[in-house]
C-alpha cells in the first residue's frame, strides 16, 4: 500500500459548485503572472504577458469543463489548514506553468512553449501601460526576486500572496513541473522581506498608468516601414527579370547591376588566354606569363558559372580570403590560368593582376554540394614567389599548380632535415599529386614543404593555409636567400613548428637567420639566438618573432622548437629597414641556477637590464644571475649612443 502524499491534490478539473465566476479571481491570478514572470525588457511587456496568461488559463478552464468556480478564497498563512476551491488552483496552476514556462531559453531543436513567444493578444498600441510606482521596499524586493530563478520565485509568492504551507508549496511546484521543490523553498528562504509587500499597487498589472512612447522613434519606424515595403515591391520586380541562376539551390545572388563593362567581365569569350610558350619570352617572370592550362578551358558552361559566382556570390557558396584581400568581382576580364578537374572537383583559376581567385565545384555541378571561392592577393609577385598555387585542398592532401619553369618539385619534411627530399609526381598540366597538409593533425611530429627548382635555384615553399604559398629563406635581412646547407635546413628543423603562428595571415615570405651566439654559464654549450620574420602580400601585419635554441644533445630531427623570447606584429625589426634584434629569456642550467641571457645583433654595443635583475655587459650579449621567477626589463645601447629597448 503506497503513503498518501503530503498534500492531497487539489488541481484536478472538477465542476465548481459555488457561483462566483472564474473571472472574478482575474485580479489575483494576474498579479501571480506578474510576479513570477521573469523581468522583460520593460514592465509594460511583462504587465501584457501577465494578462495573456490569464487569459489564456481562464480559456483552458472552461474547455477542461470549469464555468464557474468558487469566491477567491481569502489568503491563509503557513500552518493554518484550508481546502482551496479546485477550479480557482486548476487555473492557478495553468498559470503558474506559463509564467515558469516563460523563463526557460529558447532552443534550436525543441519546440517553443506558447509563453515562451510574445503574447498576441492583449496588444495595446501608441500607449505604454505599467503599474504604480512603488516605495523603496518595493523596489528592492523587485530586485531581489529578479535575483531568483522562476521555481524560487513561485515559491515565495505562493507562500506569500496565496498563503500556502511548504507542502502545499512543493506539491504545486512538482505539479508545474518543477525538478526540485525542496531548492526552491531554499532559494525562497532567502529573500528577507514582509509577504504582505507583494500586496502592494506596485505589483498590481490590474490598476495601471499610461504614458505616451517614443513618438520620433514611432516615426522613425514608420519610416523604415514604408522603406522596407517599397524594397521588397523592388526586389520583386527583379527577381521577374529574365535571367539564370535564380531559382532555389542557385550558387549565385541576384545582379547588383546591368553595365556594359560588368557584363564583359562574365563573358568567357572575354577572358585572358596565354599561350603555352609565352613565359620563355615574356618580359616579366611572374602569373601573368602563365599559360592557360587545364582540359576544360573550353567548357563555356563552367566558365560562365565561375565568373557569375564570383561577382555574385550566393549562400550556397563558402567564401575565404586572406587578410584585407578585397571580395569584389572582377574588374575587367580576368586572366584564366586554369581549367580542369583535380580530385573530386572541377577547379577554375583567375588572375586580375591583384589577386588569384580559385573557384571549385562538384564535378557534376550539381548546385546542392555548393561551391568554394577563395582570393589572394599576390600583387607584386615576381619568379621567387610565382612558383606555385594551390589549386586543391581535401582528405588526402593539397595539391598545386606549378609555374611553367618550374622543372622539378620535390618534398622536404623540414623536422627532419638528415633525409633527402623525394620527387612529386607532376601531370602534363603541371598539377602535382597530394601533399599531406603540414599543420594537420595535433602536435608537430613533420612539416612538409616543396623544393621548386628551375634553370637558376632551388626555392623552399610550404602551405599555410592559402592559395599561395610562402617562401622561407635564411640570411641576413638585407641579403636574404634560398635555404641551403645542413647549417640552415638543421635550423629550419627548429623553427618550423613556430610557423603555425602566421598560418592564414596572408604570408608571402619567411625569414630566418641566426643574429648571434652565445657560450651559456656552468659549461652549458653553446645556444643560437634567430630571428624570424614573416612578410605579407600586402605589405602591413609583418611578424616577429625572437627564438632561443638551447643547445640539444638529441640526433637532428629530433631536437626541441626553439623558445620563443619575444614578438611583435607590424614592427620593422628583424627586417631590410630596421635590421636590429634584441631579445632575453630566463633559463635554468643544469646544476639548478638560474639566468637571465640577451643577445642583440651587430648594431648593439652594450646590454643592460633592470627591474627584478640588475646588470650591465659590454657587446651584444649578456648573462647575468638571477632567480625563478624573476622579471628584467632588457635595454641595449646603439653605436651612435641611441637607446632601444627589446623586441616585443
């Protein structure tokens, strides 16, 4: 035999047999919605969702078979036993579930609850309504249960303003769907103030003063109103124009404008085609020599659709560019430098002498898979950074478009620099077969890059994550060059890693030189202080970053990345104008101690520091102790007796 719950329930839909009206507990159920109801974005919102509860559960009753119900039972206190009319808590209970309904988040996925939407009726216009101001307890019990969740709320005003005992607290709150009565009631027990406050005209959504709105925002938006309504009178009109490619499903928008020179960029018959041998004569070695390749350069269709999806790009269309690269259509007609189908696309390139456009699609163009474009900008590109393209990037790997003077590509791992580069299978078109993306995957256990050699000099590219990719070099930064020697390549082994800080930062390219080298304290070997510096297309966002390579006992291609002791963005050190470093780290030798070491490059005559570590070294280089945890502020002095602080 189960226990009898604590309270029975009193909420089931009997007939009333008293002759009151439901109607007449109309007063009291709204200012309940009211006071349970979460804070809108005014009170007048909340004084018309209030109503609209009420309304609403008074509705439910009479289909639950309620006419009419008894007088409104008078307020009971904790302790005191009364029986309450079971019409008068059926709508009660409708309207507590609302109002708790009401402060539940809208999800995606779910279905709203109808209080969880405006209310549609009662709707009051050109008038703002909202109860009597109250006094300062008022106010402050305001406050106070905005402070509370809508369970702890419920409680306090059941207890409060209809007089329940706990039991028939919890009971009321489990039959609104409460999760935890028993949290409620704490929550409740918190808020110090008289029940008899919720009484007050400041809480009655019933007796209500009127105001005028905003009336030249009104008129503002009446304004936009009729703004709105002529556009969409507009863009009908439009959307009957004859034309392609503006059904459902369509890669493209509607025409942003009818122009003779907007139509002659995309007209294919327009486009730039370069000959095959046109880059052994021309006089600029760079992506305007060349040549159109592909086997679908004569697929009009295909064309047709590239150009019109880059002046117009739909929402079927994933769209990428490079930092400050402009999206716009073309601004005349392009140059085609590719075709043709890679992998499971079918890819077309464009050349406007600022940027590379690539646009893929499904192979069968069916509209559904969409579309990508991507922009980069490769204004001022010349034969040591016109080498290479991407021309497609999926699962098993990127693969490029090579220059035409590109005699052969090779693949490097740079983390491992004692193993000699492997040839890259190439297709008549120059396109090469899948290279593994360098920063796919966790951790950095490989870095893939291309050797580009033609008639004079073998070039190192890698990806990061652009159409173009980047050059690396070595050497100082007024005579930069292509990386050669186990010296340079073992460098770049412990440098590759920190290239994921400038990935898809537009980087054309990256330099990386050893400014200088120091002896370490207690016998420690010898550590390489380098600086590299990424440079991008556009000429502004350049990186900096200051290394320390600690000298390894592990084989090459295994030692450590090197720490990165500063950087800076948009700096001109480490480069062609201002080709001065310095830079410090704390580091801790092997019996336990610890240092604090600089190095500047050549321009740098003496090095001190201050702060945490006082220390002061004639040259370039410094070490001075210190202790875990210590902080230094690094400064060096110039030839000239000019003062510069460190990189950061």
């Amino acid at each position: 035999m189960r226990p009898l719950p604590e309270v029975p329930s009193a909420v089931a839909p009997v007939d009333a047999e008293h002759g009151a009206a439901l109607v007449e507990h109309y007063p009291r159920l709204v200012r309940l919605g009211y006071l349970v109801l979460p804070q809108a974005p005014s009170r007048g919102r909340r004084v018309l969702a209030a109503h609209a509860l009420a309304q609403r559960s008074l509705q439910a009753a009479r289909r639950a078979g309620l006419p009419d119900a008894g007088a409104v039972p008078p307020p009971r206190r904790p302790g005191r036993a009364a029986v309450a009319d079971p019409g008068y808590a059926y709508v009660r209970l409708q309207v507590l579930r609302g109002a708790l309904a009401a402060g539940r988040p809208l999800r995606l996925r779910a279905r709203p609850h109808r209080a969880q939407l405006p209310p549609l009726l009662p709707l009051v216009w050109g008038l703002r309504l909202f109860p009597h101001s109250g006094g300062a307890d008022e106010i402050a019990l305001e406050e106070r249960l905005s402070e509370l969740s809508g369970a702890g709320r419920a409680a306090f005003v059941l207890r409060g303003l209809e007089g329940l005992a706990d039991g028939e607290v919890r009971r009321e709150l489990a039959d609104a769907g409460v999760a935890d009565p028993h949290a409620a009631l704490t929550e409740a027990d918190g808020v110090q103030a008289p029940y008899a406050l919720l009484g007050s005209p400041g809480f009655d959504p019933c007796s209500l003063q009127a105001r005028p709105p905003d009336l030249p925002r009104r008129r503002r938006y009446a304004r936009a109103a009729l703004a709105a309504v002529a556009a969409l009178f507009v863009c009908g009109a439009l959307l009957g124009l004859p034309g392609d490619g503006l059904g459902r499903g369509s890669l493209t928008a509607p025409p942003y404008a009818l122009n003779p020179a907007a139509e002659q960029a995309l007209d294919p018959a327009a486009l730039r085609v370069v000959p095959a041998t046109f880059w052994e004569r021309s006089p600029r070695t760079d992506f305007t020599a060349w040549p159109t390749r592909g086997d679908r350069t004569e697929d009009t269709r295909l064309l047709r659709r590239a150009l019109t999806v880059w002046a117009r790009p739909g929402g079927g269309v994933r769209t990428s560019a490079t930092p400050r690269t402009p999206v716009g259509p073309p601004m005349g007609a392009p140059q085609l430098l590719y075709a043709g189908e890679v992998g499971a696309s079918a890819v077309v390139l464009f050349h406007d002498g600022l940027r590379v456009v690539r646009y893929a699609e499904a192979r069968n163009a069916d509209p559904a898979e969409g579309a990508a474009l991507d922009f980069a900008r490769v204004d001022g590109a010349d034969v040591t950074s016109a080498g290479a393209l991407v021309v497609d990037r999926a699962r098993d790997g990127v693969r490029f478009l090579t220059a035409p003077w590109v005699r052969q590509v090779r693949v490097r791992d740079l983390l491992a620099p004692q193993r000699a580069p492997h040839a890259l299978h190439r297709s008549p078109d120059g396109v090469t077969g899948p290279l593994a993306d360098p920063a796919a995957g966790s951790g950095c256990r490989s870095w893939t890059a291309l050797e580009l050699s033609d008639a004079t000099a073998v070039r190192l590219v890698t990806d990061l994550g652009e159409l173009a990719p980047a050059r690396l070099t070595s050497g100082p930064p007024a005579t930069p060059h292509d990386v050669s020697g186990h010296a340079e390549h073992e460098s770049w082994a412990r440098t590759a890693c920190l290239l994921k800080a400038v990935r898809s930062h537009g980087v054309r390219t990256v330099n990386s030189w050893t400014y200088a080298t120091q002896s370490l304290p207690e016998g420690g070997g010898a550590a390489q202080w380098l600086c590299t510096r990424a440079e991008t297309w556009r000429g502004t966002g350049s990186r900096v970053l200051a290394q320390f390579q600690a000298p390894s006992a592990r084989p090459p291609g295994s030692r450590p990345p090197g720490a990165v002791a500063a950087r800076a963005e948009d700096s001109p050190a480490c480069g062609a104008r201002t080709p001065r470093v310095l830079a410090g780290v704390l580091w801790k030798s092997h019996g336990g101690r610890w240092y604090v070491l600089a190095a500047g490059s050549r321009q740098f005559t003496s090095l001190t520091t201050s702060g945490g570590v006082a220390g002061r070294a004639r040259g370039r280089l410094l070490s001075v102790p210190a202790r875990a945890g210590d902080r230094a502020q690094l400064n060096g002095r110039l030839a000239d007796g000019s003062r510069v602080g460190a990189l950061h």
